[in-house]
C-alpha cells in the first residue's frame, strides 16, 4: 500500500450496486485502501449490509458519505444522478475528486449540480470489472488534475485495463464497443449455441463448445498480444478447408459491416441520451 496515491485517502460511494461492489472488490482485493477507509450510502438495506460485511462503514444518508470523504464515486443511475446529486452536493468538499460511472451523462450535465470547481472524472467501466477482467476508460472535467486521473485510474486498473483520454466525447464511441459489447459476445456465444444444436449436438455439448471455444481464442490474442488478430484468424483458416467455408458465409452475409453497424446505433443512441 506504501507506492498507491490512495494511501490515507478516504473513498465513499453513493450507491452501492453490483458495479460499486466490483469497484470495492477490486481496490480491498489489491490492498490500495483499508476497509475502515471506505463508506457508502444505499436506500437498500441488503445492498449496505453487502458493503458493511466488507468492513466498510455504511449509512443511509449520502450527505454523511459526501461530506466525509476524499473520493466520492457515484454509482447511480443515470436518470436519477442528476436530482440525487443535488440533495448533497452542498456537502462536498472543494477538494474532493468525484467519479461518476454514469453512463451518458456528460461532465457539463454534473458540473451543472455540483459545487464550482469540483474536481470530476467521469469513468465507463463495463461489465467484466466484477470479474477482474474489465475495461474503464475515464476522462477528466474541467478541473481535474493530472493527479485526479492517475487516482482514478488506479482504482479502475484493480479492476483490469484503465485507459485515461482527455476528449469525453471518446466516451460515447467506448460505451458502443466496450460497455455494450459484452451483450454482442454473449450474443454470438447464444449464435454458436444454435448453430451447434442446428447441426446435430446435444445443447449441454454446443453450449460447452461455444463457451470455451470464445474463451480459448480470446486467450489467444492476449498470450499472443505481438500477433494481429487478422494473422490468428488467418492460421486457423486453411485454403479450402471447413474454416474457410464459413467466414465466406460470413463474408457473404455482410458480417464486418452488421457488427460495425451495430456499434455505430449505440454510439449513436448514446449521444442522444447524453444530450
């Protein structure tokens, strides 16, 4: 814990949700803070018990939270952080860096109900955090320092990747391919399922195939990371052979340009919900 800029420091969060719990996890699990250092506040009785098993101190009033710490993440949900900010923002003090994982909402939209001169970053994480194998990219409001982003990026690397970007408006394109994309891999995962079953497997054999083939070939690219994933693809593919007949099928049915569809509609629907 001596080499981590969060030495000392105290993290509270407002919600206390599946995010923030992989959050917590990851930071105790990495030893970056003590439990005693980290409160949160929750409406919901179950989900502070969950952070109070933890160690951490916990509360119903987000204004106990918010006046007590030195990095106040907010982990609610978008369509309502906005009015909740505002029951407590008073109680934030100007030196407090403030993370928001709320997807769409812009640094603008927040700054608009928080204190002058906050300190704000605003981070999209995806799913997999829970599992330490997530992907957060954060980028900074107008008065975060270079010190708010390398705080805010350790505590979201405890979690796996942390990239920091200073233009948000990268955010809306990351939500597209890394917040929403977990549901495409799934969805592929529930295609190679049904393709299983459509050509003769048991469905327990096509969901074990599909489930550890995806797992093994994204392996790969990572234990791999100097090959391109265009030259992996490429050495399972023999001239002729089985593999070949299927990416033609795929090439024919447009199968690049439905994916690269499909994240431009996200990204798209995400800058309206961020307007």
């Amino acid at each position: 814990m001596s080499n981590t800029l969060l030495k000392g420091k105290t993290i509270g969060f407002i919600g206390a949700g599946n995010m923030a719990e992989a959050i917590l996890n990851g930071i105790l699990s990495d030893q970056l803070v003590d439990p005693g250092q980290v409160s949160a506040s929750d409406p919901s009785e179950e989900r502070r018990q969950v952070f109070q098993k933890f160690g951490c101190k916990v509360c119903d009033d987000n204004g106990e939270v918010a006046s007590a710490t030195d990095i106040l993440i907010l982990a609610v949900k978008p369509q309502v952080i906005e009015d909740v900010i505002k029951s407590f923002s008073k109680k934030i003090r100007p030196s407090t860096l403030v993370i928001s994982i709320a997807a769409g909402v812009s640094c603008a939209r927040l700054e608009k109900v928080l204190p002058e001169n906050t300190h704000l970053v605003r981070v999209m994480p995806n799913t997999p955090i829970m599992i330490g194998n997530g992907v957060s990219v954060s980028a900074p409001g107008i008065h975060a320092t270079q010190e708010d982003l390398e705080c805010t990026a350790e505590i979201f690397s405890a979690g796996g990747i942390s990239i920091s970007y200073d233009d948000e408006e990268i955010l809306h394109a990351v939500t597209a391919l890394s917040g929403s994309g977990p549901a495409y891999v799934y969805y592929f995962i529930e295609a190679l399922i049904a393709g299983g079953i459509a050509a003769g497997l048991p469905e327990e054999v096509a969901s074990a195939c599909a489930k550890c083939t995806v797992m093994g070939a994204v392996n790969m690219t990572l234990h791999y990371p100097e090959e391109e994933v265009e030259s992996l693809r490429q050495k399972v593919t023999s001239p002729g052979g089985t593999t070949a007949a299927a990416l033609e099928s795929l090439k024919k049915d447009k199968f690049m340009e439905i994916i690269t569809k499909a994240i431009l509609a996200a990204k798209q629907r995400s800058i309206e919900l961020g307007s």
